[in-house]
C-alpha cells in the first residue's frame, strides 16, 4: 500500500520513504508548454525572418564602418592632443592627428569593404588580382 505524504514522497508498504515523478503541475509548466506550442505552430512573425542574411550583414558593415571612423578620428587626435599638451605647442599635433586619424579610418573602411584584414596578409588567394596563391 502506497500512502502519499507531501509533494511528490510517498510512503511504501515497506515503510520507506520513496520521490514520485508525478509532481503537481504549476503555472509555470502550463505557461513553458504554451511557449513551446506557440513556437512550433510558427506564432507570430519574428525579427530575424524579416531580415535577411544579406541585409543583416549589410547593417553590421554600415555599423562597423562608422565605428571604424569614429574611433580613428578620436584616437588620432586624442593622441595629437596628449602630445600638444606635453610639448605645449597647441594646436598643431593635434590637427595633425585629425588628418593622420582620418587616413587611418579611410583606410580601415577600404579594407572593410573591400573584404581585406581576414587572413594573414591582408588577403586570401581566391582574392588576388594576379593569381598568385599562397
């Protein structure tokens, strides 16, 4: 004879206390059966299905390439501000340091686009213009 004590243990003829598997159900197991039946059955349109895999990437480039920019411009003159401070020749090595940043973002954006900066080298075999591999 099995005689129920409180949740889930149960008392066998033998007298041991044993777990039962059969817990009671919760709000929280009703509402994870939900969730998962809603997923199955294609509940609703979802973000990532909208975009596709060509403009996912198109927008990580768009970011990456106003990042690249940004940073390159701020370091440069951050740098070019640091040493203006140091040698007290204001505002000169930091205006140097807008345009030496600037080629450094310009250039960053080029590789960026242009696929390169992946492999070592800059480049991959498949990429080169004369055949050349590696």
């Amino acid at each position: 004879m099995v005689r129920p004590l409180s949740r889930g243990r149960f008392r066998t003829a033998g007298g041991r206390i044993g777990v039962s598997d059969n817990r009671p159900r919760t709000p929280l197991d009703d509402l994870d059966e939900r969730i998962k039946a809603a997923r199955e059955r294609g509940g609703g349109p979802d973000r990532r299905d909208r975009l596709g895999e060509r403009e996912r990437s198109s927008l990580g480039l768009a970011f990456r390439i106003g990042a690249e920019l940004v940073s390159a411009l701020l370091v440069g003159m951050g740098l070019g501000w640091l040493v203006d401070w140091w040698l007290g020749t204001f505002p000169w090595v930091m205006v140097f340091g807008f345009f030496l940043g600037a080629a450094a973002g310009i250039l960053n954006v080029y590789r960026a686009v242009a696929g390169l900066g992946y492999a070592v080298g800059y480049g991959t075999a498949d990429r080169r213009d004369d055949g050349r591999s590696e």
